[in-house]
C-alpha cells in the first residue's frame, strides 16, 4: 500500500519469539505504514530484537509498569497513533499480516472501524469456542440493550478504525472502560456512535505461532463485567466457582 496513513498497533507480552519476524513482515507487504509496539515491560529481550532492526517507522512503546492490560495498551496506542487510521493485532501470528490490507481498504472506503471476522476457528479448543461463542452472545445483547451496533465477531482482536473518533471516545469514556481485559473492541462497540460505519473483513485464524498464552480465567471474568447490568452479577458468581 503507498501512503502512511495508517499506524499498526501490535500489544505485546513476552512475544520476544515472533516480535521481530512480526515487525519485518508487516514493513515488507506495507511499506509506508507505522508499527507501534506496545510493550507491558517482557524484558525477555524483545526491545533489543526491535532496536536491532533500525527502522524509524517502528516506535516501540515501554508501558507504565503499574498498569499493565491488553485492552489498556491498546486505548493507549490509539491515543498515541498520529495517523489518520489505525489498525489493532496480536503479535503471535493468530492474525495474519496477509490480511491488515483488507481491513485498511475498508477504513480508507469510509467505514469508522473494520473488524477481521474470524473465519475458521479451529485454533480455538472446543471449551474455549463455547466460551468465546457465549460472550459474543451476551455481548451482542448488551449492545442491543443500548442501542448500540455489533459486529459478527465482538471478539475479535483483529480491528482498526478512524483515530481521531477513536481518540475522542478513548478520551471521553476510558474511565469507564475495562482496561485489564482482553475485549477492547466491545468497548469502543459500546461507548462509540451508534451510528457507527463497520465494515468487516474475514481472515483464517490460525494457532500462535510461538510463545505462550495470557488469557487466564481473570480475562474470562473480565468479559461478562463488561455485560452490564447482568454480567456483574454472573462474574460474582463464577468468580467463586473453582
Ligand atoms: N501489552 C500487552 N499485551 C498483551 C498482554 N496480554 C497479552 N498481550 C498481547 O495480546 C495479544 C493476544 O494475547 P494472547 O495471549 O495471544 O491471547 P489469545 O490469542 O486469546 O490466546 P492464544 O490463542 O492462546 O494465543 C498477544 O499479542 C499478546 O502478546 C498484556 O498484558 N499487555
Ligand atoms: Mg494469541
């Protein structure tokens, strides 16, 4: 793609295995675009791989230490992303770099946020399916609750949009958004517009690449608080399930 309208947003965790293999195939399909990494202090090494590459177009962030959290390094690198587009994706490889494209045509086309629907989720365990499936569900219900729009895949990791509107809800709602989960976009889902343009691309969602997982029950839990009114309730209740 020839222009650098749009900054990658790569949150990042003891990724140290694919960083860098990350960062060099995001530059060679596009570019002019920016990677900004947003970093949770891994200190295994991954500043080092990415100093290493020399490239000016790739800012790696170094987080404040006492406030560490997915959906928080995302709103961050939002707020920090100087283009007028962004795009959110793991670095592990789950999302591939094939399809950032896509989702940027999308944005550049007119819509507000583009989401990568995830199409094969054979990666996911059969547990884990059932878990993601049931959060979308209660998702979907508290954006309808609130007159909200949803996407096929609430979700998903794997999205982007319009920085300044994105900024401006970031700036306006954050305190009320759930910082430490995992589920940014259900947020700026919940607290954006509800006349939100989305426009949605499929892409294939494959195993990490290397490396391990973060998502823990804490995360799970995380997501039905974000389900008000009844979610609260349901993760007082399974908080004390063992
Ligand atoms: N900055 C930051 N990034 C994080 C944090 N936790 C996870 N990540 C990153 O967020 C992305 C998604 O985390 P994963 O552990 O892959 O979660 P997942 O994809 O649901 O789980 P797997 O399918 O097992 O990979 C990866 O790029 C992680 O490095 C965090 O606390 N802070
Ligand atoms: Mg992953």
């Amino acid at each position: 793609m020839g222009d650098s309208s749009c900054t990658v947003i790569l949150p990042t965790y003891k990724e140290a295995g694919s960083i860098r293999r990350m960062a060099m195939r995001l530059r060679e399909l596009y570019p002019d675009f920016f990677i900004l990494i947003m970093d949770d202090n891994s200190r295994d090494g991954s500043k080092e791989l990415i100093d290493g590459l020399n490239d000016p177009m790739v800012r790696f962030m170094e987080r404040d230490p006492g406030d560490r959290g997915l959906s928080a390094s995302i709103f961050q690198g939002i707020a920090e992303a100087e283009t007028e587009f962004f795009i959110n994706m793991d670095s592990d490889f789950q999302h591939p770099p094939e399809a950032v494209g896509p989702l940027y045509r999308c944005v550049l086309d007119g819509a507000d946020l583009c989401v990568g629907i995830r199409e094969d989720r054979t990666a996911l365990s059969p547990v884990r399916w059932l878990a993601s499936w049931s959060a979308h569900f209660m998702a979907a219900m508290t954006l309808w609750l609130r007159n909200k729009k949803k996407s096929s895949d609430i979700m998903s990791g794997f999205f982007g949009g319009r920085t300044e509107l994105y900024q401006s809800i970031i700036r306006k709602y954050g305190g009320e958004m759930d910082r430490h989960g995992f589920k940014a976009l259900f947020d700026l889902l919940k607290f954006g517009p509800f006349d939100v343009k989305i426009c949605e691309a499929p892409f294939v969602f494959g195993k990490r690449s290397t490396g391990e997982s973060k998502l823990n029950k804490t995360v799970i839990l995380s997501v039905l608080r974000q389900c008000e009114p009844f979610g609260k309730t349901m993760a007082r209740v399974a908080g004390r399930l063992k």
